[in-house]
C-alpha cells in the first residue's frame, strides 16, 4: 500500500516550545489557530482535555471550562486556551491555541458543526474498545467529509491501550482503511497508541497535530 505524505513535511525539524516564554504584546507574530477533538460518544476527548489543561499548566491562558450532561457526558464542548511559542527560520513567533471538544453524542450532531467552525486542526480520538469500532468508523466518514474539503490537517489517536480486549492497531487500521505502516515518511506516527486517563501520548498528540496547523498556515 502507498503511504501518502502528512503535512508535517519540511517541518519535521521545527522547534515547538512548550513554554511560558512569550510575549503578548507582540502582535506582529501572534498567530491564533482552533483546535477540535472529534470523536464517538465517550472515547476520551474530554480526558484528553483534562491531561492538557494539567500538563500544560503554565501555557494557560484561561481555566477552561466544560459543559456536561448530569451523566457527566459532554453536552456543548470543553474549551480552553493555551499560549506557548515555535521558531522556524529563526523567526520566533506566539502562538494561542483554542482547544475545544465536540460532544460524541448521536442526539447532538447538530452543535458538532458548530464546533467545528473555523478549526484549523482536528484530533480524532477513536476507541480502543472492540465494540466501539462502528462508531468509530461512523465518526470518522464524519470527520472526513467535514475536514477534507477544507483542507484541515487532523491526527488520529486511538485510545484506551490498556483495555485487555483493546482492538488490534493492525485491525484498526484495515477497518478505517489506512495505512498499514506505524509511521508516514516523514515520522509521523498514521495512528497514535494512548492512554488519556494516565496522560500517556496526550501532549505528544497535540505537539504533532500543531506541527501540522502549522505547516498548513505557512505552506502558500
């Protein structure tokens, strides 16, 4: 099978700092970009989310927030904003990212387009549980008919790697017809392994998909 190139491209080496080192006065190199969690009802974007906003303490802009059901499930979306910088070409520029979550839930499907609006990246985050494979591959066909005619760069997470009966990533990938190899020529990973709960690839997932974003805004 042919591997299709990622977005990272030319941009494998970029630096991303993950720091407080920024200026918000400067505006003349303040870039702004959206970044959506996508993904069946309960396959762990807002966990997602949670390791973020504790891993990333000192990029937070704001506290966030996150709006739920009385089950605890994701009724309009988690949303938070991280400040942090990137180099390329010796050119430092600030970045703010919005982070939010769509909700999973069949009923909602209408608030998804919503959410989506104006993204400039996507993390789906699939399941790992077996039995959650036809939704998957439902939110998927979702995704792709929302993010390929945009041209938005996504990244793809399957979660739950600790589950006893996780579903294969070989599996995984024949169902959602990708790439059989673990990696793109350029090192990125087709399908990121993860265990949100535990924190496990989180912000790795999130470095990488911003990478893309990035090569996406610069590439013209």
């Amino acid at each position: 099978m042919e591997l299709e190139q990622s977005n990272l491209g030319k941009l494998d080496k970029t630096k991303v700092d993950l720091s407080d080192e920024f200026d918000l006065n400067d505006n003349e190199n303040m870039l702004q970009f959206k970044i959506v969690y996508w993904g069946c009802g309960e396959s762990g974007k807002t966990t997602n989310f949670f390791r973020l906003r504790e891993k990333l303490d000192l990029l937070k802009l704001t506290r966030g927030y996150s709006i739920e059901t009385t089950e605890g499930r994701t009724l309009w979306e988690d949303s938070l904003y991280l400040l942090f910088s990137f180099t390329i070409k010796n050119n430092k520029f600030n970045i703010i990212a919005h982070v939010v979550t769509c909700t999973g839930q069949e009923r909602f499907l209408s608030t998804r387009e919503y959410v989506l609006d104006g993204a400039d990246g996507i993390m789906f985050i699939a399941d790992s549980d077996p039995e959650k494979l036809e939704q998957n591959k439902r939110s998927f066909r979702e995704l792709l008919s929302f993010a390929k005619p945009k041209n938005i760069p996504y990244l793809i997470q399957l979660n739950k790697r600790d589950l006893e009966d996780a579903i294969p990533i070989k599996d995984f990938k024949l169902q959602l017809g990708l790439p059989l190899q673990a990696k793109y020529p350029d090192g990125t990973y087709i399908v990121y392994p993860a265990e949100a709960l535990q924190g496990k690839n989180v912000v790795q997932c999130f470095q990488d998909l911003i990478l893309q974003v990035i090569f996406n805004y610069f590439k013209d």
